[in-house]
C-alpha cells in the first residue's frame, strides 16, 4: 500500500472487459500515480485468457475474494448489472481495509478525458462525493419527462461515480451502503429501487460530511447532454458547458445507451467525434474467444439461461433456498419443479 496514493475502482462482467480496460487507460493517461481496481463478478470460460485485463488494473480481485456471506447463492439472486452493482459497497470496503485513505468509483463504461483532480481534493475536506444527473432545471417538456422524472425514479446522483474518504464518517457510509447492497440492490423501479443509486438519495441527510460536485465537467452522458453541449478545440481539449471534459459516461454503449446519445449527435459533431473515438477504443479492446452472452453467473448447470422471475422467486422465498443449496447446480427444469412444489 503507497501511503497517500488515490485508490480507484470499478467492478464489470467480462462482457464489459473492454470497456473497463478504456476506462483504465484514460485514467493512467492522467493519473500514473493511482492505483487501480477491477471488481471482476465474472468467472472466465475454459481457454480464455484474463492477461490484457490484469495488465491494466494493478489488483483484479474476484467476486468470490469479497467479504459477501454466501457470495455463489447471493449472486444467483441478481441479474448481471444488479450484481456489478451490489459488489460496490463490499469492494469498497475492501479497499478502505487495505488502508486507503481517498477512493473512487468510477463505472467500467466512462473514460477519462482531463484530471479529476477537483474530486479528490474535496475527499481531503469531506466524506463522500457525490455527482447528480442533472445540475439545472431542464427547459423543454420532452426533457422535463426524460431527464427530470428520469432522475426521480432512478435517483438524483449518478452512482457511476462516488468518492469516498477513509475518515470515520467515509467508513460508516461504506458500512451502510454494502449493507444496504447486500439485500436490496435489485432494479425494480415501481418498489422505489434501482439497482444501488436511490439508496444514495439519503447520504446527504444520512452524511453531513458529504460534498455535491457540481462541476458540469464530470459525469457528462446521455440525460444531461442537452444542458452540457461538447466542443474541440484545435489541440484536441473537449470541453463540456465550456469548461474541461473531465469524463463521459458512455452508458449502454452498445444498445439503448448509443441511440439516446445518437439524438444529441449530428455528423461531423463533437459528440460524434467523440462516440467514434469510443467505438475504435472497444474495438480495439474487444475480448477475444469469450461467448457472446457470456456470463458465469448466468446459466443452471444444463446451460439454460436463469429467467428474472425464478432469481426474484429465491430471494423471497426462504424454504425454497433451504431446500436448494446450490442454485447453479440445477437444472432449469428442475429448479422450476421444486419451486412449484408445496412444502
């Protein structure tokens, strides 16, 4: 441990091993220094090599090393992005127990585009960091439902990112927030839940310590693009609402994510500019020989699929774990006919 070094972290699937090593990259480019963590809640298919993912992390940690009570059934009640997410708070905590004394969380699909200096100096002076979605009231209707309500349903701060210091009061949020992860990170948006960022609703009530980063800089993505319009200049800065771009949140790149952004983008434009940048970085970083819909955590034992419904019936249902006491060594039929029977 390098006393005073920034601790950064993030936690993905394989299925999101080429983003996290962009994010990696980015963050080496303007922080050399930082020590680097990838959370990996993945287990890798026979044959496939995790070598390009180390090189660029300093520690890759799995799944299992975390401190989670019954980390294989706990995990057969989440899907893959609940999962990535409710590992946060544990991963945290380990991080904090190595000694580190500034950390950060920054989500496998952001890359880093200028110092995020700002962020750590204010985990010198307080406990937590937060950023919002939104720092301005929108002024269209259609932006209003979007992003406004968008942000209420799925809380107000963007969890892609959070900072927190090794304080008393940094160590009790981590405490909370892995607690709360543990039974409630689901994404279930009508029982006022999604995934681990509307618990972060309550830190700065619950955390007085907390400090609300509002630089238009930092977590610049699809719902606030509007309000934050990008430019080039000729030596390549990217500025956002015209101050530096410190990162972009290329959120669901892939699908729904890259067409929400493709409404802001017009071609030849900063945006777009920036969207084929990332493109070419995946694709320069695309993991080779892994499965299409690869996920460890994804299938019974007879290689079928795990549906939403029977993950959710086994988180609720405690004689139905009793009576199972390894998911994932069933078959899909069979876990369907044990859940179905009485008693």
């Amino acid at each position: 441990m390098v006393e005073g070094a920034v601790h950064c972290f993030t936690s993905a699937s394989l299925a999101y091993a080429d983003r996290a090593v962009v994010l990696a990259q980015t963050l080496r480019r303007h922080h050399p220094d930082w020590v680097l963590w990838l959370c990996l809640v993945d287990r890798p298919p026979a044959g496939f090599t995790v070598k390009p993912i180390e090189r660029a992390f300093d520690h890759v940690l799995p799944v299992d090393s975390l401190a989670i009570p019954d980390v294989g059934t706990w995990l057969f009640g989440h899907e893959v992005v609940e999962a990535c997410t409710a590992v946060k708070g544990a991963m945290l905590l380990h991080i904090l127990g190595e000694g580190a004394e500034r950390v950060l969380y920054l989500d496998p699909d952001i890359a880093v585009f200028a110092p995020l200096n700002a962020a750590v100096e204010h985990l010198s002076k307080s406990d937590i960091v937060l950023t919002p979605h939104l720092l301005e009231p929108e002024t269209s209707a259609s932006a209003v439902l979007d992003h406004e309500i968008g942000a209420l349903k799925h809380g107000i701060y963007n969890l892609g990112f959070v900072g927190v210091s090794g304080s008393a009061e940094g160590r009790r949020f981590a405490h909370w927030w892995a607690d709360r992860l543990y039974d409630h990170c689901i994404d279930d948006i009508p029982a006022g839940l999604f995934t681990d960022q509307r618990w972060c609703d309550h830190v700065p009530v619950f955390f007085p310590g907390s400090y609300i980063l509002r630089d238009p800089g930092y977590n610049v993505a699809s719902w606030n693009l509007g309000r934050r319009p990008l430019e080039i200049a000729q030596d390549g800065t990217v500025r956002a609402a015209g101050v530096p771009l410190r990162f972009f949140h290329f959120t669901k790149f892939s699908a729904v994510g890259r067409a929400m952004l493709e409404r802001h983008a017009s071609s030849g434009s900063a945006l777009d500019e920036l969207m084929a940048w990332y493109a070419n970085a995946l694709a320069q970083n695309a993991p080779e020989g892994l499965p299409s819909d690869w996920w460890a955590f994804g299938r019974y034992a007879d290689g079928q699929p795990i549906p939403r419904d029977q993950r959710r019936r086994w988180r609720r249902d405690a004689l139905l774990r009793a009576r199972i006491p390894d998911p994932f060594a069933m078959t899909g039929a069979g876990f369907a006919a044990l859940a179905n029977t009485p008693g």
